[in-house]
C-alpha cells in the first residue's frame, strides 16, 4: 500500500436548498442539523479517503450562494478535478437544474477538463421517499447518457455520503492529478527575516 | 437555474415595482472592481447584508483579467484569431499592476485569509531604462556591485544609504543617525550619503516606485518608507519583490467577493444599475435596475456607476495591452519583467511602465506573451506617449489602447450616503490603491481597518 496523498478540487453545484452543505458537512464531520443555515462561512473544507494504492485529499468548495443569479467566479471552478450537482428527490425543478449545470459543465470544460472531470450528482434526502418526485430510473438513465456517477444520498441519515466520496475518489485519475505547482499560497510574514542589501 | 422565489412586497416599494433580489440591504455595492469587493467582503464579514451589482458579465470591472472573447468584445476587435489559442487560457488584465510582496495589499489579503483562494508566482525580473538600455535593478549586495548602473565609489555610497534604509526605524531616535526625515527632503538625504542625480533617478523610480519628480522635495520619510517595503519584499520571494497571481489580477476581487458570499452577500452579475434612489435629504435609500427596486443605508461603488456631478476627473492613462510571440528583448529571456523607464530618461514627466506576463502565470496560451505598456498621459496624443515603451517590446502581435480619464468623488459620501472610490491610479502597483481603499472604508464604517485582527474568524481553515 502506497502512502501517496494525492490532492483535488472539488466543487458543489445545484440549485438552492437540496442539501449541498448538509452533504458536506456530513461527509467533513459526520453532523446533520435539521435548520442548516444557507452557506454562511464554511464554504471551504478538506476531508480524506483512503483508498488501497493512494490516500486521496478532497478540498472541498461549496458554492456559497453565487450561482443564485448565476454569478459564480471562475475561480470557484478553476482548477477542479470534479464536481457534484445535487439535486433533490422530492423537487422536480431541482433535477431540471441539475441538467443545466451538467450542460453548463459540458460547454465550460475543455477535453482536458472534461478527462479529468468527474461528475457525478446525487439525488439528496432519499429518506424522503414518500416525497419522491424524481424517479431513481430516470435519473440513473440521463447519468449513464452523459457518462458521470449517480448516486442517491441522504445527508439526514448519512445514507450514501460516505460512498459517493469514495466513488469519485476511486474514478479520479491519479496519474493526472493536478502537477506540482510552483505556485505558493503566501502566508504570514515574520519581520525579522529581513535582509536589505 | 435556481428557480424564481416567491417575490417579497414591501411597503416602501411603488406601484409596479418588484423587489431587487432580497429587497432589503445594509449596503448595496455597484461594480465589481477590487475596491469594491474588499469592502464588500469586509461588510459582510461583520453581519452587514449586503448586495453586489455589476453591469457586466464578469467580476472585476475596471481591473478585470478578460478571456479572449471578452477582451476582443471591450474593444470591438472582431472575433479573436484561431491562431492565439484557447479561449480560456488568456485572463489578460485590464489594468496592469504588480504585487509588492510585503506591501498593503498582501496585509490585506492575510488580513482576510482571501489568501487561501489563490495562489501567487514571483515576477522573475526587474528592470531599469537608462541611457537606451535596459539594466537590472540590482537583487542582491552583489548584483549592486557588479551592476553598471554605478561607478565604482558610488556603488559604496549606495551600499551605505541602503543600510541607512534598512535599519532606520521611525520610533527608534538611535536609527536616525541624525537626520529628521520628517523635515529634511529626499533630495537632501540623498546628498547627505554623496549620491549622484543618476542614482536619484535609479533609486527613486525603479525602487521607491516614485511616478516623477515631486518627492525629491518633499520630506523624504514616506519615501524611505516605500524603499523598505521594496527591499523587504525583494528579499522575501526572489529576484523581484513583486508578485503575481496565477490567472491573472481579476482573481484578487473574485477572491474577496468570494469571502462576502460566503458571510451571505448576494451577487448580480450582468445586471446594470438604472438609477440610484434618495430621500428628499438627498440621502442615496436604494436602486433601481428596470423594474426591480432594492433599499439599503448606503451605497458604495466605483466612478462610472455615479452621476457626473458626484464625481471630478483627475487625469487620463493611456495603456497599450500587447500580444508578443516572444518574451521582452534585453531582458535574460525571462517571461514575466517589470521595466520603468524613468520619465527623465526620455523627456517625460511620469514614467512608463512596461509589464510582460505569459503562461507561467496562467494569463496566455503557450508562446503567446502579453507585455503592457502604460504611464500618465502628458499631451493627447495616446500612441505618441507610449512610443518609448513600445520600442523595447520587438515585433508586435497585436495592440489594443485604450485611454481612461480617472475620477475621485467630490465629497466623502457621509452626507448623500453615496461612498465613491477613486479610480485605480497610474502606478505600477497597488499601494496608492490600498490607501484609497483604507480611507473608502473609514468614510464607510466610521471606523480604521485595523488589519492586526482577522477579519475571518471561521473555523473552515486547513
Ligand atoms: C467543473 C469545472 C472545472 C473547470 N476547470 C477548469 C480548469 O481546471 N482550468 C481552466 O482554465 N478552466 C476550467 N474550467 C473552465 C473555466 O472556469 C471557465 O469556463 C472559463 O474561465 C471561462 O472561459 P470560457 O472561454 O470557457 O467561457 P466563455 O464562454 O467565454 O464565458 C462563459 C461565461 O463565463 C463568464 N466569464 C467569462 N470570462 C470571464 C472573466 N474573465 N471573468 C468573469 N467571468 C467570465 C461569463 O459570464 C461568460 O458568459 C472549469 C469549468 C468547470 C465548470
Ligand atoms: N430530509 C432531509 N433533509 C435534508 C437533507 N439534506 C439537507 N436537508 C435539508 O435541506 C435544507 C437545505 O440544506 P442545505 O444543505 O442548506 O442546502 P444547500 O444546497 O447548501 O443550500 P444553499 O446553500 O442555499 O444553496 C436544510 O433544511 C436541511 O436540513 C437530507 O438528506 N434529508
Ligand atoms: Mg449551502
């Protein structure tokens, strides 16, 4: 078993209210609350899975309400090596969004992304299946159409989450993972360290 | 995509009219520039609501890197030749400017841990124009002494004022070696050390980053003060003290539009303001974007979104944004340099400044370089003001100039509740700007930005 950690982007998609930090914050820190407030603060978080031949390191982007009037920056999606539209099962019009981004992913991405970019959407609260409004059958067949993982979740029982991770985390591909950058975050200064000429 | 939501009435609202997203704001921010997103983000980070507008479809506004499409679009260029490359492998910046490593707006930054959005890359190469040259700004003491921008006894000379520089501590008398730097002048600290006018120009312009003359007479402090952030920065990254974020200059408002977002600010993109609202005080109560209305206490925004009177032209600068198939010439083959041509150099009161950047930094398609030419315009003849910086770039590609008049607002906003930026200034980095944005928010909030705390205080770190 190899130690490799290898590091992606991960972004949320969807339209408002079908769970997408419920999803987050279940798989980040295994937590369900009931009145989770729309995406305040933690728009940004990392979790782990830890597959046979590499440990994969998702950092985890959340939309944070800029998809509202469609005004999503670029950096939001730069850089990522998948994605996940929500939708939810008991809201029909949420699967018809959950197509438009799935186009919008399609006309967006390059073939280099498109190789690299694993979609996947899950129909959240499953365990609201006398709700349902959006049929398992129908959502599985325009999955496999387009190609991406399909998967119904529920963050309230945490049914599926975990799995979803893995899934995508198993279908990256690992030799492509993002290239050592040189790149640097910049990070706090310490005054001493200078030295003029 | 997020389907219509149930449209709130208010009572405020007139006949006809629907609520502007949520209706009801603490403040509504118009523009996108990177200005704007700083307060914005600040706002909101302290439990404001706010909205933020834009008329066009991207983030960044005046400071916005453009894709391929929308650059050739701004400037009615047809559509972009194939040859080029891929669309979105270009984010060319609107208005070039370099990052001191160690200056404001990096404090900014960690201030507000919008630091962990982006990713930065050192500009590999600092340069000077002196006497038709292109020269090296010495990095190092080596570099210094080997450097022919100096004779031999002036390089000693120039060594000792540097370490003048970097121990001189403002509220420390046991560094000032006797001299007030509050009262003596530039001009005369330099003579105090034996420099020669040409090490004047050298120093002032390709290091403490001065735009012409005017400091040499002024008391020299603020002007010793941008030397150290200069050589702090210098020695803190590499062999340029600037730096540069991957994907262009248009990721720094992203970034911080990002941070409101996230603290539940609501963005319109594509969404033009039709008429700013007031009271009969002549207080700003709101907007008005076709037949939508949003209140809010205030409203902040850049020069173009307000009407004339409530802003004064300040000047106009000319900037020539130019496709190469090669890197600068002169300049160790580096892809990404920064050269100042000292206004004297070629008769000029205000520098220019030439700026290549290239796919290292993510803003072109392989082999493709974008070089910037830009300074203070003197006469009004826009081509004849950048010709000296064009002359150093070789066979150009393609060339887009554009000239923009920049505006201050005419008063500080407390009494129509109107908070107007500046418009970006003709510097090659963003200090001047920085300073502009400290005193927008302290026009806003009532308050300095004290930027020893963080702003951010959620738990959603790495
Ligand atoms: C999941 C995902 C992953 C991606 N990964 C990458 C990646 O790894 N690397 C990469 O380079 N790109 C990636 N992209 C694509 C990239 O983020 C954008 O699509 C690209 O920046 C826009 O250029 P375009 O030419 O494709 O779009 P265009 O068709 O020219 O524009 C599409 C829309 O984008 C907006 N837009 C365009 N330019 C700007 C701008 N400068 N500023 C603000 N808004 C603008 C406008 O609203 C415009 O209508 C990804 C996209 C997705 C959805
Ligand atoms: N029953 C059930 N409710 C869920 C589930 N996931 C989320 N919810 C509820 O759905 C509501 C919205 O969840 P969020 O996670 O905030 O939705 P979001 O997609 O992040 O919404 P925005 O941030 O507004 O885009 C909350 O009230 C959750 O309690 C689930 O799996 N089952
Ligand atoms: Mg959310």
């Amino acid at each position: 078993m190899s130690s490799r950690v290898c590091h992606f982007k991960l972004v949320l998609l969807g339209d408002t209210a079908v769970g997408k930090s419920c999803l987050v914050v279940r798989f980040v820190r295994d937590e369900f609350f009931e009145f989770q407030e729309p995406t305040i603060g933690a728009a940004f978080l990392t979790q782990t899975v830890a597959l046979d031949d590499a440990t994969v390191k998702f950092e985890i982007w959340d939309t944070a309400g800029q998809e509202r009037y469609r005004s999503l920056a670029p950096m939001y999606y730069r850089g990522a090596a998948a994605a996940i539209i929500v939708y939810d099962i008991t809201n029909p019009d949420s699967f018809a969004g959950a197509k438009s981004w799935v186009k919008e992913l399609q006309r967006r991405g390059d073939t280099n992304v498109v190789i690299a970019l694993v979609g996947a959407i899950a129909g959240n609260k499953a365990d609201l299946e006398s709700r349902r409004k959006v049929d398992f059958e129908e959502a599985n067949a325009y999955a496999e159409e387009n190609g991406i993982l399909h998967m119904e979740t529920s963050a309230k029982n945490s049914n599926n989450v975990r799995a979803l991770f893995v899934e995508i985390a198993k279908s990256l591909p690992k030799a492509l993972q993002q290239p050592e950058r040189e790149a640097f975050p910049i990070v706090m200064q310490k005054q001493e360290t200078r030295n003029c000429c | 995509m997020s389907e219509e939501e149930e449209k709130k009435t208010f009572d405020w609202l007139p006949e006809g009219m629907e609520p502007l997203a949520d209706g009801e704001y603490d403040a509504i921010i118009m523009g996108t520039g990177l200005k704007e997103c700083v307060i914005s983000g600040l706002l909101s980070v302290q439990g404001m609501r706010v909205l933020q507008m834009d008329r066009n479809n991207y983030y960044g506004a005046d400071c916005a890197s453009l894709n391929l499409t929308n650059l050739y679009k701004k400037f009615n260029a047809g559509t972009p030749p194939e040859t080029l490359g891929a669309n979105r492998d270009f984010n060319v910046d609107l208005i070039p400017k370099l990052i001191m490593a160690c200056g404001n707006l990096t404090k900014m930054l960690l201030h507000t841990k919008v630091t962990r959005y982006l990713e930065f890359k050192s500009i590999e190469g600092s340069y000077v124009y002196k006497a038709g040259k292109i020269l090296k700004v010495p990095a190092t003491p080596e570099e210094a002494l080997r450097s022919p921008l100096m004779g031999l006894f002036e390089k000693r000379r120039f060594r000792s004022f540097l370490l003048f520089v970097d121990q001189y501590d403002e509220t420390k008398p046991e560094t000032f070696q006797g001299k007030d730097l509050t009262v003596m002048t530039m001009r005369q600290l330099y003579e105090s050390f034996g420099l020669v006018p040409d090490t004047h120009e050298f120093i002032s312009h390709a290091m403490c980053l001065q735009l012409n003359d005017v400091h040499l007479g002024q008391p020299a402090l603020a002007t010793v003060k941008e030397l150290q952030t200069y050589c702090y920065s210098l020695s803190r990254y590499g062999t340029s003290p600037y730096i540069y974020p991957v994907y262009g200059l248009g990721g720094l408002p992203e970034g911080f539009s990002r941070l409101c977002a996230i603290h539940g600010g609501t963005f319109m993109l594509n969404r033009d303001v039709d008429e700013i609202i007031y009271n009969d005080k002549g207080e700003a109560i709101g907007v008005k974007s076709g037949n939508e209305m949003a209140r809010a206490k205030f409203i902040v925004g850049d020069p173009s979104y307000f009407p004339k009177e409530k802003v004064r032209a300040t000047g106009q600068i000319v900037r020539c944004i130019c496709f190469l198939n090669h890197p600068i010439p002169n300049c160790g083959d580096l892809e990404s340099v920064q050269i100042i041509i000292p206004g004297p150099q070629v008769n000029r009161k205000n520098d220019i400044f030439v700026c290549s950047i290239a796919s290292a930094h993510n803003v072109s398609a392989k082999g493709i370089y974008i070089a910037i030419v830009s300074t203070k315009m003197e006469g009004n003849e826009a081509d004849k003001e950048v010709i000296p910086g064009l002359a150093l770039l070789g066979h150009i590609m393609q060339r887009f100039t554009m000239v923009a008049t920049t505006y201050e607002p005419v008063s500080d906003g407390n009494d129509d509740k109107c908070y107007i930026s500046s418009s970006f200034d003709a510097s090659s980095h963003f200090e001047g700007d920085v300073e502009d944005l400290l005193s927008l928010y302290k026009r806003v909030t009532g308050k300095d930005l004290d930027m020893n705390i963080n702003a951010d205080s959620v738990e959603a770190d790495y």
